[in-house]
C-alpha cells in the first residue's frame, strides 16, 4: 500500500515538474539605462535563472554606454526592432525590467505598440517623473552644469536630441519644458495630444506595473519619481496620487491601481546602480512577478 501511494505521489510531483517546463515561465526582457550596457545585468539575469529556472532572459544590447545619451524616441524605435519580435513569439506574453532611464523607453514602446503583451512591467528606480538634480552619475553629461542652468541646454530644439533632456523637468521652468519636451511630457499627458487616448489604452493593457525606488538611491531626484511623485513649484514632492495625471487619471494609472494592478516597493540603502544586483530586492518585489 504504502509503495503504491508513494509511486503515485512520485508520479504527481514528476508530472507538476513537467507541466512546469513545459509551460514554461514567460520570457523576461531587460531594457538597461544610462551608460550602461547588458554586462550590468548579469547578476540580474543569474538571480533570474536561479529561481526561474528555464527562463529565457533577454538583455537588449543595444544604445550601450556612451550611446545611451541618444534621443529616447530614436531608443523606443531601435528597442521595439528587438523586442517586438520576442513577444509574438511569446504567446503568453513577457515581462520587461526596465531600469533607470530605460523605463521610460519602455513606457514610449508600451504607449506605442499596439499589441503589446507585456504581463509584469517592472520599473526599477526609473524617473517616470522625470529628473531634476545634477548627481555625479550624470557629470559624464554635464560637467559643469548646476542644475538651475541645465534648462537652458534642454529646452529646446538641438537639447531635446539628449536622452537626459527628454525627462529633465525643472519644476521653476514648467512653461518651457512643457513647450519644448518632446518625450516624458508626451507620455504622462503633462500636454495634450492626439495619441493621448491611444497610448491610454496601451499602457492598460499592463497586468501588472511595479513600481521600485527608494530614498537611498542617489541619483533619481528626486527619489520619487520613481513611484510617479515629483517636486511642485516649491521643491516639495508630491506623491503620486496627488498628482493632476493621477487624480484624472490621464495615461492610465489611476485605473490600474484600481483595478489592484498596481505594486510599490521602496527600499533603503541601496544605491542606483545597485538596484539591479541586490538580492533582497529581487527576492521581495521581482522574483514573484516573473512567473
Ligand atoms: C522564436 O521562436 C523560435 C522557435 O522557438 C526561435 O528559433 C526564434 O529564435 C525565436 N525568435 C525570437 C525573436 O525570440
Ligand atoms: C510652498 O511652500 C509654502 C511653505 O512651505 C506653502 O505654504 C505653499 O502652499 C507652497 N506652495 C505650493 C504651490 O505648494
Ligand atoms: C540591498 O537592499 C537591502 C534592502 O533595502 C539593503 O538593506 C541592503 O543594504 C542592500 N544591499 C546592498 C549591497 O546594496
């Protein structure tokens, strides 16, 4: 009797291993951010293959290092070559983990993929508010530029071809960012458009949008844009669900936290470019997500 059952239940578990590989987990795509480059990621894709494993795991090489500073919608066209392709093949859909400034190349390739299928879309420290603080990682952009006066290289035409520029929001310079931005005010509906409602639809076809930042991080300023906040006129932050695209819900996000899609994760002590290799941070707020 008791080998019987013990060959049955053998049976189950072989069978549930199986079905496992067989269905497989989604396969995980890995968008980089400024000055960096898939070798950042190793650690990210191992922590990945360790829990997952079978995952197919995809860093995008591409606009590396230096090449980074391209403008984002030159980037979103170059990624959606890549990726586009890796989702029809997914039948059942992908993530993406898209850190520091390649969230928001994820959020210009969601906004305009009509098809998308992205199930888990992880944004790690990104500055989906923009940016607004000259901190030694961007020196390598801006040598000597303090962050009052680096408006006036942004915006405009020729300063709109820099990646940072695209996102650099200075809250005392809010008419002329609006009027020149050619990127973040787009995608958060800071200015009407006629893609508007379009992208809206998009961006609700995320399942699940998680949201990982925090007020150690060093180099997003200010930390919260990464969770959809961002300075007033003042320089105070207000948080995201105080915000006017929040609160009239203008892309979209206002209605996936609605509909419990929305997941916020914050961490102290951990510094920007270690947000990706830190392992309680993928244990408590990736890993569950990339199923
Ligand atoms: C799509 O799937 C096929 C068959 O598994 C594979 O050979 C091909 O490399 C895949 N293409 C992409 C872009 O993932
Ligand atoms: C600016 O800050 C002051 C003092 O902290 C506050 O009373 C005022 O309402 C703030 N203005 C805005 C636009 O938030
Ligand atoms: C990883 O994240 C945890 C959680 O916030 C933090 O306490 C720890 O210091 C971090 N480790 C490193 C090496 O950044």
């Amino acid at each position: 009797m008791r080998g019987k059952s013990d060959h049955f239940l053998q049976c189950v578990m072989i069978s549930s291993v199986l079905f496992v590989m067989v269905n497989g987990y989604r396969p995980v795509v890995i968008v980089h951010g400024l000055f960096d480059g898939p070798r950042q990621f190793i650690k990210l894709a191992s922590f990945i293959s360790k829990t997952h494993p079978g995952t197919k795991v995809i860093t995008v090489d591409m606009y590396d290092d230096m090449n980074s500073l391209k403008p984002l919608w030159d980037q979103v066209n170059g990624f959606k070559k890549i990726i586009q392709p890796i989702m029809k093949n997914a039948t059942d859909g992908i993530h993406l983990i898209c850190f520091s400034q390649g969230g928001l190349v994820c959020r210009g390739i969601i906004a305009t993929l009509p098809k998308h299928n992205v199930h888990s879309m992880i944004f790690l420290s990104s500055p989906l508010s923009g940016q607004y603080g000259v901190t030694s990682y961007m020196m390598h952009a801006f040598p000597k530029c303090i962050k009052q006066l680096v408006y006036q290289l942004c915006y405009n035409f020729l300063g709109q071809k820099i990646s940072i520029c695209n996102f650099w929001n200075d809250p005392h310079h809010r008419e002329r960012y609006l009027k020149s931005n050619k990127y973040l005010a787009l995608l958060n509906g800071e200015i009407e458009h006629p893609n508007l409602n379009e992208w809206r639809e998009h961006f609700l076809g995320i399942k699940k949008l998680v949201l990982i930042g925090g007020p150690d991080d060093g180099v997003i300023t200010p930390w919260q844009s990464s969770h959809f906040g961002f300075y007033n006129s003042n320089e105070t932050v207000v948080e995201m669900k105080e915000q006017d695209w929040y609160l009239k819900d203008v892309f979209g996000l206002k209605t996936l936290d609605a509909r419990g899609a929305l997941v916020q994760c914050v961490f102290s002590d951990v510094k920007h470019i270690l947000w990706h290799s830190n392992i309680t941070v993928y244990e408590n707020c990736i890993e569950k997500w990339l199923t």
